[in-house]
C-alpha cells in the first residue's frame, strides 16, 4: 500500500528525496508512537501526504492535530487530513467524545510546540484506545511556552529515536536555503553575512527609525509585488502591537480598511490590551469559542460591525477559510468584558511557526531573540527575508553603549542569535545530576580519596 501511495503522489508530480522516502517508510512502520524530524520548509509536512494515503488505502483513518489553528489549518490543506486544536482534540477526550480507535492514526503536527502535559494526555488517550501517534515537527525550532523539551527529548536514539529530513526546499534560491540551514545550525554570522551582501541587512539609530525602515521597505515591496504576500513579524507583543498600528494607517489610507475606529479592551496571550476596529480591519481570533465556531488563531477580516440599542456590540467576520462567524461582544470576552481579539496586520515570531509565505517577510529584530527564534523567524518566506536593527540597542546590550562599525555590530548579533535556550524535561535534570555525582564518585576513587567498591580488602588472617 505504501508503494502504491509513493506511486501516485509521483504520478501527479511529487517526487520523494531520498530523506523524504527514508522518513515515510518509517512513520508507516508497525510502531505504534513514532517521530519525524525535519529542517523548517524540508517538506515534513508534503510528506505527511504519502502517509495519508499509504494508511487510508488499508482501512485506517489518520487524523492531524496542531497547537495553533494556523499550523492544523496549514496540515490539512497540504494533507487532505481532518484536522483539529490539540485544545479540542483534548476536549474531545476529556469528555469521553475522543475520535481515538485502533483503526486510527494520529499525526501531530509542530510538535515541538506541545507542552509535556498535553502530550502525556494524548499519549495515554492513544494508548488506551491502541491508536498510532506520529509526532511531527523540529526541536530546533520553538519550544512549548511553558513545560517544553519534550520531542527534544523523545527524538534521542537512546529514548525513542526519529527520522529526519535535512534538506530545505521551501526557498526558491540555493542562496537562501543555504542561510536558513546556517541560521539552523547556529553558523548566523555567515548567514547575516550572506543577506547583508543581498542588501536584506537594514540598520537603524533606533527603535522608532528601525519601525519605520521596517514599514517603507513593506508597503514598497507590497506595491511592488500586489500577488505576493507580505508578513511582518516581532519578538514581542509590544512591537507587534507598534507595528500594527503603522501598518494600519496604510490600509486606511488606501481604503481596505474603514475609519469608525470601534475602540475596545481586548485579551491577547493573557495580556490586557486596546485596539481599534473599523469595517475591512484585519483581525485574529484569541480564545477557542467551539459553540460559536470561533477558534484561538483564526484570522480573518471584520464585515460588519453594530452598535446595538442596548451597548453591546455585534461583529460579523469572514475567516481567511472564506468562513462567516457573526458574534456579540459581551459573548466572546472575559470576565472584566475584554473582548478575545487583536489586530493582525503584524504577528509574534512565536505565532508565525509553521507558516510559509509565498513572498517576503520582514523581521524587527530584538536582542531577546536567541537561536530558535531566529531560525524560525528566517525560515518562513519563498523569497526574501528583510532583517531590520536597532544599532544603539546591539551597542547597549554588546559593547557597553559605545559606538560599532557594521561588521563589529554584525559579529555582535551573530553572538545573540546564536545563543541555545532549549528546554530540559525534568527527568533529563535528574540524570544529568545522577551523572554528575558518578563522575564525581569515580574522581574520588581515582585519587584515593574514596576506596575501589569493585576491589576486595584480602582478608584478615585468624590467629
């Protein structure tokens, strides 16, 4: 069966690498918990296809799951696969609703942004209803916010081991895949070299001026090129936040978006937040809502917005699905009336894993972004990636505030960009700690410090 789905994703014009092949034949191994590791844009995803096939052609259903509804929507377009939140997915089993058998295979995609927690349920949900779980995503990438590690960590040979696709093809240039593999292996101050010499290096006195840098170069490139996308993406929320406010002037200028300007506290990631909304505004949902059809990461346009007799307010939005959610303010809020939406004309780096752009993206570089963030933050384009630097923020946090040449500065970022913040599950601590003391133990008994248990004392003569 497997040949057969190998077959007939060629037959209409998917060729497998040799590490594609490799990776597929594993995944459709009689293992019931199996793991896939791949480069960002390495195909993991495509791949995932032929796995589709292979187990739907011997009477299995094989089923996708994500954290963000982005990466889930992303997995069953490239799929053809049903797929879900893990949030509902969880939910599902929670209430004894799960869609978990022995005839099912469960493929969850990113899975390096699943929290040992949730995956503990799943695992023990599958385990109870003998059903297959494939995880899929790369632990070079972002981690879980809180509770992360865990496919680092079930990927080591001695523990569970994974396939691994390496090569990247989702860059259109040699060039530029080159740089994200680079970024990937923490070679970054080749990597800004590289984009440094392709004029995709952009340094500002500070942050406002980098802002704008940021925001000419896109509505330039936006002109440019009306058929491609354009995402910009932050470390932080608060420059998310800066930027959309930029970004949206521009559409209102050009009349996409309308000039009511609605304003309402709003909830985004557990931060309390304001922002305006007018007719053609360009938001992103954030809080699952499963009655309403509303979902944590749908993103989407306002149509319609209402000002009711009795206060509350009515948004109606078409989802980027093409999907039609009509819901009341004072329904979709917390407890203090804060409303679970946000403007989306920019995004966090941490949202954007698992996206690909079809153009350009443009990065505001900040000195909190480490390796994973900016091997994501670099990978996600077809075309171009634009960086863009705050020159007195990399001498304050480099150089002790005093002045950087453009190679000085830039052998400086490479230092930040470099830097590994994984994650460690807690039974890696304690062995790491148990190691430690045997080393320890094995020092004191080479220095004569502590008696050799393996040698015996000869014993004594009885008189």
């Amino acid at each position: 069966m497997l040949e057969a789905a190998i077959e007939h994703a060629e037959a209409i014009g998917f060729k497998l690498t040799v590490e594609q092949s490799e990776a597929v034949h594993n995944l459709c191994t009689p293992h019931g918990f199996c793991v896939q590791q791949g480069s960002a844009g390495s195909g993991k995803t495509a791949s995932m296809q032929i796995v589709h096939q292979a187990y739907k052609r011997q009477g299995y259903r094989i089923i996708g799951a994500a954290v963000s509804k982005q990466a889930a929507d992303t997995l069953a377009s490239e799929t053809d696969m049903e797929t879900f939140t893990l949030a509902k997915l969880l939910k599902q089993v929670e209430e004894r609703n799960e869609p978990l058998d022995n005839k099912t295979v469960l493929v969850i995609d990113e899975a390096g942004l699943l929290n040992s927690h949730d995956l503990a349920k799943m695992l023990q949900a599958a385990a109870f209803a003998r059903c297959k779980i494939i995880l899929s995503g790369e632990d070079k990438q972002l981690d879980a916010i809180s509770h992360g590690g865990a496919l680092r960590y079930l990927s080591q040979p001695e523990v569970l081991g994974a396939s691994r696709i390496e090569t990247i093809r989702r860059q259109r240039d040699d060039w530029a895949r080159t740089t994200v593999m680079q970024l990937r292996d923490g070679q970054t101050l080749a990597a800004l070299q590289t984009l440094d010499d392709k004029g995709l290096v952009h340094f500002a006195c500070d942050s406002n001026a980098a802002t704008e840098q940021l925001v000419a170069r896109w509505q330039q490139y936006r002109k440019n090129n009306p058929n491609k996308q354009a995402v910009v993406l932050a470390q932080s929320w608060k420059q998310v936040r800066e930027l959309s406010e930029q970004l949206r002037v521009i559409y209102q200028q050009e009349g996409l978006v309308g000039n009511e300007n609605h304003t309402f506290d709003c909830m985004v990631s557990d931060k309390a937040m304001r922002f305006a909304f007018s007719v053609g505004e360009r938001i992103r949902l954030t809080k699952n809502d499963y009655r309403k059809g509303l979902f944590n990461g749908t993103s989407g346009k306002i149509t319609e917005i209402k000002q009711l007799d009795d206060g509350d307010t009515q948004f109606i939005i078409e989802t980027s699905e093409k999907c039609r959610r009509t819901f009341l303010a004072s329904e979709y809020c917390d407890p203090q009336g804060r409303i679970y939406m946000a403007q989306a004309y920019a995004m966090t780096v941490y949202s954007s894993q698992g996206l690909t752009v079809d153009g350009d993206v443009f990065v505001l570089h900040n000195t909190g972004m480490d390796r994973a963030t900016s091997y994501v933050a670099g990978s996600r384009h077809k075309n171009n990636c634009h960086w863009f630097f705050n020159q007195t923020s990399i001498e304050q946090a480099c150089n002790n505030g005093e002045s950087l040449t453009r190679p000085d500065a830039l052998r400086a970022i490479a230092k930040l960009m470099s830097q590994d913040r994984y994650k460690c599950l807690a039974i890696e601590y304690i062995e790491t700690q148990q190691e430690m003391r045997n080393r320890e133990q094995e020092l004191a008994i080479e220095s004569g410090l502590l008696p050799d248990p393996n040698i015996q004392d000869e014993p004594e003569l009885e008189w």
